[in-house]
C-alpha cells in the first residue's frame, strides 16, 4: 500500500524564508574560489539555475539573452532585458544593491543587425567586470546561451580569451547546505504528492490529458503548508507500446485494459527538484513485466544500501549493474544524476553521474535522482526515486511504495 498523501511531512527545523544574505555569500565565496584556482579574469553566468543559486533571481524571462557577469575580485552584476531587470528587485539578492543591475534598451530585441550582448558586453567593460587581459570564462553549453551571444562577446573583448566554464557553478552546487537539504525534503513532498495523484488517476477510460491535468494541479498546489512551483520537465507518462521508450509526454487517448503506463514527474519547491518515476498496470500484469519489475526494485536496494560518502558514482552503478547480469539483463544507460534548482528544459545539475566509469567521489548533502528505467521493443518499465546522501547512507525523499502498481 502507498502512505496517504503527505501535508505534514518532518522536515528540518532551519526556518523556510527567502534565503539570507550569508548564503548568497557562501555561494559567491566558493565560486571565486574555483575562478582563482583556475586563473580566470571574470566568468559569465547564462544557466537560469546558476543564476538563481547565486542571486535568487527567479522569472520566466531566460529565453532573452540574460546573464551575470562575475569579475575575479568583487561583486557581480546582472544584465538583462530592461523590462525583465526590474525584476530583480522581488526577491532576490539583488533587491538592496540596484547598480548591480542592468537592462538593456528594448530596440535590441530581436534584430539582426545587432545583438543585447553587444550592449551588455560594453557595458560590461566600462564598469570593468571585464578586464582587457585574461580568461573570461562562458557557460558554453548553457541551453539559453546562444551561439550569436557568444560571438557579439568575443567580437568585443577578443574570442582567444573565451574558455568554457566547464560547469564551474554547477560544480559548485554539487553539495547542499542545510538551507537547500530543507528545500528538497519540501520538494519531495510535493513530488509523492503528485505521484499519488497520477497512480490514483490513471484508471481505464481516462484521458491521458485529464491525468496530466490533475498532476498538474497538485505540482502546484503542493501541500497546504506550503506550495509547489512548475517543473522544469513537463509529466511523462509513455502508455502500451510506447512505454518501451523515455520521454514522451501526453495526448488525449485514454487508458485501456491490459496496458502499462511509465509515469516521471517532479515536485519543486522553491525551483528545489524532485523527480519521481512508478509504472502502472490496468489489468494482470505480463510475467516479463512482474519479473522486470522485481529485479528493478532488487537492483534499486542494492544501490541504495550501497550509497554513502566515499564511494563514486561507478561503484554505484555496479551495485545496480550486479543484480541485472544475475539476471541476464543490460542496461547501458546511466542509473542516476545529481539534482538540485532546475528550469526548463532540465532539471538535473549536469555534473555527477552514477554511471560506468564515473569517479568522482560521492559526498554528504549531494543529491540524486537514481533512476532505474528498462526500456524494451514495444514495452518498458520505470522506477526512481530522489535521494540525498547522508553521513551513513542514501536518504529517500519519498515514501512511495517502489514496486510496480496493478489496478484490477
């Protein structure tokens, strides 16, 4: 039996407000760290997620040329669309300090002839974030920074001094203060919230929009001590045939006997994600389902029971891996990723896997989304779970029942 859904769920006694000043500090201290070891003259910050976890600067206005500018030594600045800069002062850490903030004139919107990062990049250089010698590092493989953003740059300060940030702020976000360990325990809460709803909903006859729908609705309601924010990925619910494969969505067919439905979705609080995934069966499940099904929650234990501070991410994945060769399966996709703030179209942080090969040393406070999806010719099958590493071992941040739903 799945628990009831949850509105009182125990969290941390750290207080849930806005974040304070010293948090933002922290932040900024570590990533000036990371630009010093690696000689770095400023370092531009397009990623919405990077944005937020070092300002707190949270609006739907990424798909304009946005970014901040961080010089080595001292504050950064952030510059965006002069309409979308104004925003800044809503909660973020921004909100006391305004000339640190910079919008660019409307008429550049959208032309051909010129581009917003032109301004922003002479701008930049008058206020002298942007030194006439030395490295600028850039998110180059940011989903909202362009390739037209990255040349308007390098036209102005010189393309041989651009270098790939490789990540750096992600990097940097890997392990979690306590203030954001409270924010993904909200999360998950909302996120067995949604799942519950889904499970409950998926019924033969129901549109899969209806579904979708009602999920939804409870991502953003979250509890009723407090609310829940859109995902960055949209709910995935793969149904019969299609189930064999990841990442399809919805449309308005409706559920029928003798199907399986793959359900991924998320809570968030506080742009804070935690992605969840079950399979449902309307009607008597398939031997090759039920025995998948098993192995999976076999396999998700022994990881489980595995993580702890001090292994990697391969010797994760080798836990996993070890149960499905017992059984005669592969599976060569990676079992897990590091999570945090997230914003379309992704919410994983794009650093740590749990995969082959992947040595990067697991730590207290990181947290994963370890997801065991088999996907087969014209069938398939999906579990994951949230979890955070503790200083003795992994920590779910749900409590959904993890083995495959059967509804008769």
């Amino acid at each position: 039996m799945s628990p009831a859904p949850l509105n009182a769920r125990q969290l941390d006694t750290d207080p849930l407000t806005a974040a304070p000043p010293e948090e933002y500090q922290r932040r900024l201290r570590l990533v000036h760290r990371e630009m010093s070891a690696r000689s770095l003259a400023a370092l531009v910050v397009a990623d919405p997620a990077n944005l937020y976890y070092l300002t707190g600067y949270n609006a739907w206005s990424f798909y304009m040329p946005q970014c901040l500018i961080i010089p080595a030594d001292g504050v950064p600045h952030f510059f965006a669309r002069a309409m979308d800069a104004a925003g800044a002062g809503f909660g973020s850490d921004l909100a006391e300090d305004r000339d640190r903030v910079h919008g660019y004139p409307e008429d550049l919107v959208h032309r051909s002839d010129v581009h917003p990062f032109d301004w922003i990049t002479d701008r930049a250089c008058e206020l002298g974030l942007l030194p006439p010698d030395g490295q600028i590092a850039v998110e180059a493989d940011a989903n909202f920074f362009t390739a037209r953003g990255y040349l308007a740059l390098g036209a102005r300060v010189g393309a041989d001094r651009l270098v790939d940030s490789a990540e750096l702020v992600n990097w940097v976000r890997l392990v979690k203060s306590d203030y954001e360990v409270a924010r993904l325990r909200r999360a998950g809460t909302i996120c067995q919230n949604a799942m519950l709803t889904a499970m409950q909903a998926v019924e033969v006859g129901m549109r899969q929009c209806d579904v979708v729908a009602q999920v939804s609705a409870a991502q953003a309601s979250g509890t009723t001590e407090f609310g829940g924010d859109y995902p960055a990925m949209v709910p995935m619910l793969p149904t019969g045939t299609s189930a064999g494969v990841p990442h399809l969505t919805w449309n308005a067919d409706r559920f029928v006997a003798g199907e399986a439905t793959t359900i991924e979705l998320c809570g968030v609080y506080q742009r804070y994600h935690a992605p969840l995934a079950r399979t449902v069966m309307l009607g008597r499940p398939p031997q090759r389902l039920s025995r998948v099904a098993g192995i999976i929650t076999d396999g998700m234990a022994a990881l489980l029971d595995l993580v702890k501070p001090g292994i990697t991410g391969d010797e994760a994945h080798a836990a996993f891996d070890a149960v499905l060769v017992r059984h005669g399966l592969t599976k060569e996709s990676r079992v897990g990723y590091s999570i945090g703030i997230g914003y379309p179209p992704d919410w994983g942080e794009r650093t740590v896997s749990l995969r082959r090969g992947e040595q990067t040393v697991l730590a207290e406070n990181m947290a994963f989304h370890v997801i065991a999806g088999m996907w087969m010719d014209g069938w398939g099958y999906e579990m994951s779970e949230p979890i955070l590493i503790g200083a003795d071992g992994a920590e779910r941040l749900t409590e959904v029942d993890q083995g495959l739903r059967v509804k008769r």
